[in-house]
C-alpha cells in the first residue's frame, strides 16, 4: 500500500517525519519570507504570490506545527490581524534553509545566486558547511555511517524500521532457528 504524506508523521524516522512537516512545496517559501522578515499575512501573500487560501493553510498548519506563533494586532481594527513569527522550533529551521538555498544555488540551473546571505558581524557572504560537532573536521557522505540511536531501541515493535525478508532470514539463522 502507498504511503501517504500524511503516514510520514507517523514514522519512526526523523527525516519522514521532517518531510511530513515541512515538505509541502508551499511550505520553503513561506518560510524564506518568514526569515527575511516577513510576520504578516500580506508580507506572505506579496513575496510568494501563494494564493490567499492556500497560504492560509499553510500558516495555519506551521502554527499547529508550533513553527509559528500567532500573534494579534491591530486591535482597534474591524477585524483582526495577526502576526506570524518564527518560534524556537521555526527559528530552528535557519540551517537547513541555508542550506537548501546554498543546493538550489548551485543545483538548479540558476545562472547565479540571485540572493546571498551576508554574516552581518564579519561582513561576508555565507556558505554552509557541515562539521563534525566533536573534532571540527567537514563531513562528507561517505565519512559517516547510520548507527542505533537511542529511539530505535525505544521504538515500539510496530514503528520499527521494516527489515527485508533476507535480513530476518539472516537473523533467525544466527539465532539458531533457521
């Protein structure tokens, strides 16, 4: 049976359940509004043309996600206004963003950069870079390996990772019952 966008909520996995969140196509740009500044629906509605309803799907489902905070003003409005900000758990997402801008830069056919993030304190543009937390060194693919963590072991039988009938043959045979 397919696995629908909203089954990868549910998935024992970090990155299904990251693209649960935030892998909509919508969902990027709103974002990429939200950290140049933009807080109000039509700040939203201008810098990504998004139309009005599906855009209010959106931030309605960022704010479920706890991404964005509503927030009210305008109070002597006749009708009321919010703000959308960036939460922890949006704010958050800034490295990935970067990221992602930095992949669409070189990737996608882009003569070149039409946006560069410049390090205010330094004055320079900024370029990502993954680093070992540990030793400083840059991680490339092949210098890292997938290991246990912590909520595999926790996992419910159910919400395990499946494994392919070879690998359970594998096992059961080390175990002496194959």
């Amino acid at each position: 049976m397919p696995v629908k966008h909203a089954d990868l909520l549910e998935e024992n996995c970090a990155i299904a359940r990251s693209a649960g969140i935030v892998g909509e196509r919508w969902v990027w740009v709103i974002l990429r509004q939200a950290f140049n500044g933009a807080r109000r629906f039509e700040d939203f509605q201008r810098g990504t043309g998004v139309a009005r309803n599906v855009l209010t799907d959106r931030l309605n489902w960022l704010v479920d996600e706890e991404i964005f905070e509503r927030h009210r003003y305008g109070e002597h409005a006749v009708r009321e206004r919010h703000e959308y900000r960036l939460t922890a758990k949006g704010r958050a997402l800034f490295p990935v963003y970067v990221a992602l801008m930095q992949w669409g830069n070189q990737w996608t056919g882009l003569p070149a950069p039409p946006v560069d993030l410049l390090h205010k304190p330094c004055g320079h543009r900024v370029a990502v870079r993954v680093v070992c937390s540990e030793c400083g060194e840059d991680i490339r693919t092949r210098d890292t390996e997938p290991v246990v963590g912590r909520g595999l072991i926790m996992a419910e039988p159910a919400m395990r990772p499946r494994v392919s009938a070879k690998g359970s043959a594998r096992r059961a045979s080390r175990r002496g019952k194959g």
